[in-house]
C-alpha cells in the first residue's frame, strides 16, 4: 500500500484569513446599524460603494499581477479596507470621494507593495489620507445626529441617494440647513473663539459623554472592539496602548486647565479614537510584531491623535498618526525583538 | 569690500589646511575600512585578485585602487556583500580575475606519485598540506580553501582540484 | 515649539536625503548599508543642532554688523566643512557607520538640509533659543525619519513589488505616504 | 510550581483508543530489515557477511566514530543481505540494511547480567553504549556519547522524559504502566553512571494511570533521589529543553548541552531499555509501537522486535479500516509522512498514526501571511514565525540569524494556529541549511585566515631569525679580518 505524504505537522486548527477578516466585519456591523440610526442611509450607500469599487480594483490588479482571483477576492481584506474608509467620510459625501479613496488604497497603498500582507501602510488610512488633504471642504459636511428632542431637517432616502450621486444638494435643500460640525469640530471652533469648555458644552448636541449620537456609536464600535479581543482575533496591547495615550495627556491637560481643554471622556468616545483603537490601529499587516513594539506604536498613535487634535490643523489625526507610526513599524520591529529562549539579551 | 575680501582669503586659507590635515586622518580611517572589508572576504589567499592576499586586497579596495568584484572565490555574494558597505551599486564577479565555481574545489594529492619535496607545502598559504621531506604529503580536506597555489609547483604534477565529495570516495 | 514643527517639516520634506543616501533607494538587506544609513543621520543629525545656533551667531555677530550679509551660503558651506572635520576626528572608529571612502566631508556640505536649516535660522530665528531650538528638532526629525525609511527599505527587500515599481517608484511612493503622514502636522504652526 | 511554558497549544490527545488493551508482544517476524544508520551521528560499520548465521542479540554492527550506536540482530537466522532498502526517516535516499532471515530456531546469545554498581561511571557509559541504546523519544540520539558528555564533577540532575505531548502518541504511557519499576531501574543505573544526585521522573497531567504506577514503584524502591512531578498537557511541553525548564526552571543556553546546566534528560523508555541490557543481558532489539488512529481496527500499543515491516503490524492490528489519508510515523504534529507500510520498524519508531481525513485537519491553500501575531503567541522557543516567515522568502541571512532560525525546534505549533495556512514548520526546515551552510563557511573562512596570518608570522620569525644568524656571521668575519689583519 501506499499512501500520499506532506510535510509535518499534518493537523492544524480550523481557520482561515476569511474567517478573520469576516469576524473584523462582523464586529463593525453594531457600530454601522447605529450610524444609520443616527445619521441616515446616506453612509449605506458609502458602504456599497467604497466595497463595490475596492473590490474592482483589487480584481483588475490581481488581473495585472496574474494572480488567483477567487482566494484573494473573497479574503475580505478589500471590503475591510472599503468599509473603513466609507465609515470615515460624511454620509452624503459625493460618491466619487469614496471611489477615489478606496481605488486609491486598495491600488497604490497595497498592491503597489505585493499585495495581501506586504503593505506597510494601512491601506484605510492611505485613502482617507489622500482624501483629507485633497478635498477638505467635502470632508466637513457632516450631518447632525438624528435626536428626538432635535427638529433638525431630515434628508430623506432619497435626497441622500440624490445628493450623493448627483453631487449636489436637491433644490428644497440647503447645506448649512442641514450640515452641522462635529462634536470635535465644534469644539475646537468654540475654543478657538476664546468660550470656556463649559459654555461650549452647553451646546445642545453635547450629551453626558461625548457628542450625543457619535458617543453611542463609539460605545458600540467598543462593544466590537471588545467582542474581538476576546475572540483573540486581535490583542489588546495596541487598542489599550493607544486610548491610555489618548486619555492620559487628555486627563492631565483637563487637569492643567479645565477650561481650555476637554476632559478624558469627551476625547475617547468623540471622532475616531474608538475606530481607531480597535479596528484601524490593529490592522495586523501594518502593525508592530512584538508586544512590545504594538504598545509603543499603540502609545505613539495615541499620542500624535492627541497631539492634532488639540494643537493641530485638522479636526481628527486619527489617520495621519496611523500612517505616521505605519512609517516607524519597520524601525520598532528593529528594535523590539523580543527574547528567544537560551539567549540572554 | 575690502572685509568681503579678507575673508574670502581667509576661507581658501582654511580649506587648503582642511586638505592637508584630512590627509592624515584618511590613513587612519582607511586601515580601519581594511579590516573590516577583510573580514568579508572568503580567505582563500588566491591572489587570483591580482593581490598576494585578501588582506592585501582588502587594503586596495579601501585606498580604492581595487574594485569590489575581482573575488571570484567570493563570488557575487560576496561582491554584493561590499558593495553594500561601501554604498556601491553592486557588480557581478569579473571574468578576468577566474571563474566562479559553482561547487568550491580542494586539492588532492596522488599520494602514491609525491615524492615528498615540500615544494607545496611552502607554497600553501593555509598550511593545508602535511608531510615532510622525502615523505609523502597529504591534504588536510577541511582545511584547504582551493587556492590552487599547490598546483603549479608540484615537480611530479601529483596534485589535481577535485570537489570535496569526490575526494570523499576517491 | 512651533519653530521646532517648520523646520521639521520644511528639512525633511525638502532635502532629498532619502535619494542621495547610497544604497537607500532599492530595497536593501545586509545591516552594512543601514549602519551606512545610521551614520548619515547622525552626522546630519549633530549638524543641524551645532551649525543652527552657530550660523544664528555668527549672522548676528559678523554678517550683519559687517553688512556682508550676501556671503551667508559661502560662509556657511565653510562652517559645515568645519564641522564635519571635527566630526571626523571623534568618529574615527565608527567607520561602520560611514564606510563611505569621502569621509563626512564631502557629505555633509553636500546635506541640504544643513544649509537650509542655517539659512532658514538666520531669518527666522529671531532669539539664540529659538535657533537651538530649530536646530535640535531638525536634527532629530531627520535622523528618525531616515532611519525610519531605511528599515522600512529593508523590510521591503522582501515584498514582491511588480516588476514596473522596483527601486525607484516604489522608494518615491513610500516617501510620499510618509509626506503625507507628515502633512497632518501643518497647522501646528500658527505663524 | 512549574514555570509556564510560552506559548503551546492544548491538543486532543487521540491518546484513550490505544490505551485500552494491554502491551502485546508480536512473535518474531520472517525477515527483519535492520537499517545501520537508524541512529543520529555516524553510520555503524557491519561486523557480519551475507549468508552468515547469527543469534538474537548478537553484534551485527560497531558503532565507530564518537556520535554512532551499535546494532544488534533483533531475531536468530541467516544475513541474507547488506543493500540499500527505503527507511522511514529523512535520508536523501535509501540506506545500506542487514537483511536477516528468520531461521525460527529462535537461538538468543547469552550475555551475562552484570551488576552496574561494580562499575565506574565511565565505564558503565560505555558498557550501556555497547547494548546499541538509543534515545527512543524520536531523536535517536545514541546514549552513550550523550552520558559521556553528560558527565560533570558536582553531579548533575537526571530528568526522566515521561511527558509524550504528542497526540496519538502512547507508548511511554504503556511502558509507565506495565514496566514502571524497570523504568526506576534504569532510573538508579544512570544516576550511577552520571552520579546523580537526583533524578526527576516528568509525565504529563493526562496520564493519571501512569502516574500512579510509577508513584507506587517509586514508594515501593523508597530511593529518595527519586522525584515524579506532573506537568500540564500542552503541546510541546514534552520537548528536551521544555521539560528541563518545567524541572529547573531554567533555561538550556542556544549555543549549549543541557549539561552545561548541570541537567541530563533521558526518556523513560531509553531507562527501561538500559535497564533490560544490564539486567537481563538483552541489547535494544526490541522496542514498544503505538499503533493508533481510525484507520486501524484495533488500535493498541504492540512490542515489536526491531526491523519488522509495518505492513505485519497492521496487519497484528486488525489491518486498515478505510482510506488512509496518511500513515504517520510519530505523532500528528511532527510525525513523518511515511510513501508506504513496507518499510520496517526502526529504534526512532514510538508510533504508527494509519489515518483517515477527519483525524487529520490537512492544509489547504496557502495565502500570505497577515503578520496576525498568532504563531509569535503559540511558539514555545519564543520566536517571531512571521517575521522568520518574511525573511525567509528573500533568503536574507543574516536578518534570520539575528531572530534565532536555529532556534527553532520544528514543532508545528506556528503551522497549526496559522489562519493562512502556511507550512512555516517546513519553510524553516528548507532555510536552516543554507543558514548553516554559511554559517561554516564563515567559521572556515576566520580559521583560514587564522592560519594565514600564523604562517605569515612563522615566516617572517624564520626570516628574522637567518637575518640575526648571518649578521652575526658576518660581524665575526670582519672581527677575525681586523685581528688577523
């Protein structure tokens, strides 16, 4: 008789790139549901789009590399990288902001380097990049939260499909009627405008933690975030690493001058720091390796978010810590291997 | 004006002092260079580099009288290996100095045909051959580094380059 | 603090430290070429924090009492020549940290980044502090953002880049994403 | 309290379907097929020539060099052949065997029971080396040049292997069972030929029968030097260096021996069979195969004279039930993927896995690695397989020198929690060669030199030395010409 052979070991355990990247997906959909709930269908559409075009173009660059279509296809690597980026951009952002973006990511910032598992920077975070620089204006139309004690004009299914694709708002609508600033965003201008946090807190569109509305998606982005870790789909040096950076300088400066700074709470749960933390930062490709190196790169993040926010020109640095700390990965990989066993050092 | 003047005097006055005193210190940092382009050479001491040894090549190359890919003992990784010290582009091994074997080789000596004249026992940079004089001699495999400099000076040619495992059987 | 970001900024994005530095545009392996990197950067490093408050002074001291101030480059190509010198001198045995056969000399008066940060000091900089203040956070933004390329080079030795995006493209592209990162940084300066 | 082991994998044992039913030993078999080289280190040399009779028991090969083992005959009969025959071990290609025809006289040769006590420790290595005794936890690692190195002036500590963490696996557990008290034997016989002070007895916590057995022959010999401790079951806390940490709590030096920590581990069947040759005169010529998984009707644990082909051991074990997806030598994770069941039992042997698919869960396609970190997390030597993974694909060596490929000790626990499904056990193994390789012919190259520059001085000394001689010379012509003058 005789029999195939394979190399050792011949058992291993039930699992799959697929499975990761759809439980990552899985975790977001609480957060996603929510952002409906709050700011209409307008980011659904966002979703369909930026998946729809990530997926196109990692086809036409496998295509190009003559590579296996199905494996890389269905991985659910691309459709990670297109949900991010869609739940980053304003729910009636015109629809070629997302297309650029993700094309863009998926195209330059991960195949360029060799595809799945080579690109050192995240993929996500590239796009938005590019698109913060380029588009800053369409990047600010964020709607208001959908709150009962709010009548704020509601756009409906269809003004967002029309506004989206058409790219401008229709007739019986006006921009600044609709939009209004994200809780970041508005407060930086009140601080900028010399008001105490206090006063700008009295805003109405500022609830206990956060801003209201953007701190029940945070709240459940963490719930995912959490449902992860103890999948062990992720670890939890770089999410801990990273909101302890975030809310320490922010404790302490609230603690230096409580007037001029907002408190630990308000910067965990506002903007992306959540989505950053647990979904963004821990994009194992374009992460550190060792533990220690995802807690200085954690830390890093954490601490150059802080860093823009405050001091910065751009509203949320959640993504151009992400790259910049993407950039140091290889140096803290350098330095950081840990001890192997039998050697001292 | 006249201030512009002095000091530019003053500058090219400088800058000659900076060339003579440089002179020193390069001597000094170039020894530094040879040892450490020696230690990645492959040690045959073949002189098939036009040099009586890797030291001395290594000395050459850092004076920059040699270039990085006359090794051919070293082959393309080893030209690749310096050109990435020296910030070099890297080159394939150079033809004119030998070429690159694709299995190393050892001399083995026809123990039988040695009439013992030690002539290649001087003439073996390594010491890889023992035996004395009107004894017969013998390679010590392991130690050799295929330099071939035993060949030419064999009275009685007993002494051909085989690979390693065919002196194995032999 | 604001002067320490500009310069950052304006050095690393402007001088072309990344294309100049041998061996750093293909993806590399061996550790010789990173220590070569390593050497620049803290080489231009030193520069940058030693000849920022120097220029400042002598701007201040000589320059422009003497009304000579159209001789700031010459002047200043000489100081960074002075320096390297001395560079040379204390590292001597690290030759594994410059293997190139020139020696700091030509390097350094070659580093654009040298003479921009002197120049830019000698308008900019209005007090000695804030010069030494610009010289230090360029210099330390340049060694980190260089070595942080030359390890991200060497770990791409191994990504299977498409034929048409070897050396040079892909070099670029890295360069530009790290830019970009760097672009969220404006605005920190409120001139 | 045993120091953690980093890392490891909980593993479904598959270990209760061969533990049921008591040892059998199988009657000798019509041929047996004894390979020279079924041992680490050197080949041993044949002592006998085709058609010469021997006995069982009787040296048919010497060990020659320092690292070799001895063979002896494991049935009476006639040498039919010396030839290349396929092994089941990596070769590259087949090796040279004594075939050996059962003449069913059965005729033993007699070797006298020696007393070990009389013996000094040296001697004793030696004596235990000429009973052909290997290490028979799957190394094969020959006993007596490790004892031999083992032997230090402050005694060192005896650790006996009962751990067996591989799945499938059983052998040890029998041996603990049914011969525990021959297991102590060998246990004092070592601690005399190393002067051991102390001999720790490690099984692993999901042996409890064995553990009992071998606590109450423990209790009954009331030898104090000797200690059973338990261990938890994690794959690979069964490996040489994993025990001797889980026991001392340290940690053997990369570039070292175990001894170099004053440790000496042994598995406890290589005890039982140095205790056989001492006391009953009886080389290794036989050993226990655990013949185990679904596709075998009676799975069991079977003594089997060495050399006997594995078809005849299936067959004793109600022959194949399905179609075998593979027949495994060792265990699931770093047991050898065997082409056929011709080939014949060998002293590395412990266990036959015959296969069907669902015990097995076998690779599919390979993607690329996502740097996700679980391999760094599983790996028992504390490794980065990723970061190995990715150098490994440029074949940069000294990236991999500097993260410890040579460190790495195969196990599979990277592979096994992979979600890409990469072979990193086997990518591994394919780049430690050319990793070694240069490492020598960098060590060739500093010894050349070396030479070199020794010569060099020899010369120039030489050189030095006629210089002096002929000055002197020269300065006594010129002094006779002015005196003569």
């Amino acid at each position: 008789m005789t029999f195939a052979t394979s190399p050792a070991p011949h058992v291993i355990a039930p699992n799959s790139v697929r499975r990761v990247m759809g439980l990552v997906l899985f975790a977001l959909a609480p957060a996603i549901v929510m952002h409906v709930v709050f700011f209409g269908v307008g980011l659904l559409v966002q979703l369909f789009l930026g998946v729809i075009v990530a997926l196109v173009s990692e086809a036409i660059a496998l295509k190009l590399r003559r590579k296996a279509l199905q494996p890389f296809l269905t991985d659910g690597s691309a459709i990670i990288t297109g949900v991010l980026l869609a739940m980053c951009l304003p729910p009636l952002a015109p629809w070629w902001l997302v297309v650029s973006g993700s094309a863009f990511a998926v195209l330059l910032a991960k195949h360029l380097y060799g595809g799945l598992g080579a690109n050192p920077f995240n993929p996500a975070m590239v796009g938005y990049a590019v698109l913060l620089v380029s588009f800053p204006a369409q990047l600010t139309q964020w709607l208001p939260p959908q709150l009962a004690d709010l009548q704020l004009l509601r756009p409906g299914v269809g003004d967002a499909c029309y506004t989206i694709f058409m790219g401008h708002l229709p007739a019986h609508l006006t921009w600044d009627a609709i939009t209004s600033p994200t809780p970041l965003t508005s407060m930086r201008n009140s601080l900028s405008m010399g008001l105490t946090m206090q006063e700008a807190q009295a805003n109405p569109m500022f609830g206990s933690l956060g801003g209201r509305g953007w701190d029940w998606i945070n709240l459940c982005i963490l719930g995912g975030g959490v449902w992860l870790l103890v999948l062990r789909i992720i670890r939890w040096h770089i999410p801990f690493a990273m909101l302890a950076a975030i809310a320490i300088p922010a404790a302490v400066m609230n603690a230096v001058d409580p007037g001029a700074y907002p408190g630990m709470t308000f910067h965990l749960t506002a903007g992306a720091s959540m989505l950053g933390a647990f979904f963004i930062a821990t994009d194992p490709i374009s992460a550190a390796t060792s533990n220690r190196g995802k807690l200085m790169y954690g830390a890093g993040i954490g601490l150059i978010t802080y860093v823009i926010r405050t001091w910065g020109g751009y509203p949320d640095g959640v993504a151009f810590a992400v790259l910049m700390m993407n950039a140091a990965v290889p140096l803290i990989d350098r330095y950081t291997v840990p001890r192997v066993y039998g050697h001292t050092r | 004006m006249i201030v512009a003047i002095l000091i530019m005097i003053a500058i090219g006055t400088v800058l000659a002092a900076v060339l003579a005193g440089s002179a020193s210190s390069t001597a000094q940092r170039e020894q530094l260079l040879t040892e450490r382009i020696n230690e990645r050479l492959p040690q045959t001491q073949c002189g098939r580099c036009t040099f009586t040894g890797c030291k001395p090549y290594a000395a050459a190359i850092a004076r920059g009288e040699a270039d990085i890919n006359q090794c051919p003992p070293g082959g393309d990784a080893t030209a690749k290996v310096l050109a990435d010290l020296l910030g070099r582009p890297p080159k394939p091994v150079d033809p004119r100095f030998g070429v690159v074997l694709p299995q190393p080789l050892v001399a083995w000596i026809d123990e039988p045909a040695c009439i013992g004249c030690t002539k290649c026992i001087q003439a073996c940079p390594v010491d890889a051959i023992v035996g004395a004089s009107k004894f017969m001699h013998t390679v010590i495999t392991a130690q050799c580094t295929g330099c071939e400099l035993c060949v030419p000076p064999c009275p009685v040619d007993c002494i051909e380059m085989r690979t390693v495992t065919e002196v194995a059987l032999s | 603090m604001s002067s320490l970001l500009i310069i950052l900024l304006g050095s690393v994005l402007v001088s072309y430290f990344a294309l100049t530095t041998p061996g750093i545009v293909q993806p590399f392996a061996s550790d010789d070429v990173f220590d070569g990197a390593v050497g620049v950067a803290i080489a231009t490093a030193i520069g940058l924090m030693l000849l920022s408050p120097l220029a400042w002074l002598v701007d201040r001291l000589a320059l422009r009492p003497l009304h000579i101030e159209f001789l700031a480059p010459t002047i200043f190509v000489v100081l960074a020549v002075l320096l390297a010198l001395c560079l040379e001198a204390v590292f001597r045995r690290q030759t594994h940290w410059l293997p190139l056969r020139m020696g700091f000399v030509l390097l350094l008066t070659t580093q654009g980044a040298l003479l921009g940060v002197m120049l830019q000091g000698r308008v900019r900089s209005d007090t000695l502090q804030e010069a030494v203040l610009a010289g230090a956070g360029a210099g330390i933004g340049f060694a980190a953002l260089l070595l942080a390329f030359a390890s991200m080079q060497q770990r791409l030795r191994a990504a299977e880049v498409p034929a048409v995006f070897q050396l040079a493209p892909a070099a670029l592209v890295t360069i530009g994403i790290m830019a970009l990162a760097l672009m969220g940084l404006t605005g920190l300066v409120r001139e | 309290m045993t120091p953690a082991l980093h890392g490891g994998l909980r593993l479904p044992g598959n270990k209760q379907r061969s533990t049921q039913k008591p040892l059998r030993l199988l009657p000798a078999p019509a041929q047996v097929v004894l390979p020279l080289d079924q041992h680490a280190g050197a080949a041993a040399i044949a002592q006998v020539k085709v058609g010469d009779r021997v006995l069982r028991g009787q040296l048919i090969a010497r060990a020659d060099s320092e690292i070799s083992a001895s063979l002896h005959a494991s049935i009476a009969g006639t040498v039919r052949a010396i030839e290349p025959r396929p092994v089941p071990y990596h070769r590259n290609g087949p090796s040279i065997c004594i075939v050996i025809d059962n003449d069913g006289s059965d005729a033993a040769v007699s070797v006298a029971a020696v007393d070990y006590a009389a013996f000094d420790p040296r001697a004793l290595c030696e004596y235990i080396g000429n009973g052909g005794i290997v290490g028979l936890g799957g190394a094969a690692f020959p006993t007596a040049p490790k004892l031999r190195r083992g032997q230090r002036s402050d005694g060192p500590q005896l650790i006996l292997n009962g751990a067996e963490c591989e799945p499938w696996i059983s052998c040890d557990d029998m041996l603990m069972r049914e011969h525990a008290q021959q297991i102590l034997r060998g246990a004092a016989i070592l601690c005399h030929a190393l002067q051991a002070t102390r001999c720790t007895v490690v099984i692993e916590d999901d042996k409890p029968v064995a553990e009992s057995a071998m606590r109450a022959a423990q209790a009954a010999l009331h030898d104090e030097r000797i200690v059973i401790q338990s261990v938890p079951t994690i794959y690979p806390a069964g490996g040489e260096n994993q025990v001797i940490t889980a026991v001392t709590g340290l940690e053997v030096p990369a570039s070292g021996l175990p001894s170099d920590i004053g440790v000496l581990c042994h598995n406890v069947g290589t005890a039982a069979a140095i205790a056989r040759w001492i006391d009953n005169g009886e080389p290794l010529i036989r050993r226990i195969v655990t013949v185990t998984g679904s596709g075998v009707c009676e799975p069991g644990n079977l003594e089997v004279w060495l050399g006997t082909p594995m078809s005849e051991l299936i067959v004793r074990s109600g022959g194949y039930a399905g179609s075998i997806a593979r027949l495994l030598m060792g265990g699931s994770m770093m047991g050898l993927a065997l082409p056929g069941d011709d080939l014949p039992v060998v002293k590395a042997s412990n266990c036959l896995v015959a296969a069907l698919p669902e015990d097995l869960h076998l690779r599919g396609m390979e993607m690329p690695c996502i740097r996700c970190g679980n391999c760094s997390e599983a790996c028992p030597v504390m490794l980065l397989p990723q970061q190995l993974h990715w150098f490994a694909r440029s074949d940069d060596c000294a990236a991999l020198e500097s993260l410890g490929l040579m460190d790495c000790i195969e196990c599979g626990c990277c592979d096994y929690v992979c979600p890409s499904q990469i072979p990193l056990a086997q990518r591994f193994r394919e780049a430690k060669p050319a990793l070694i390789e240069r490492l020598t012919s960098r060590q060739q190259a500093l010894q050349a030199r070396q030479r070199y520059e020794a010569r060099d001085e020899r010369l120039e000394r030489i050189e030095a030395q006629r210089q002096a001689k002929l000055a002197e010379k020269r300065k006594a012509m010129t002094q006779n010409n002015q005196s003569g003058g």
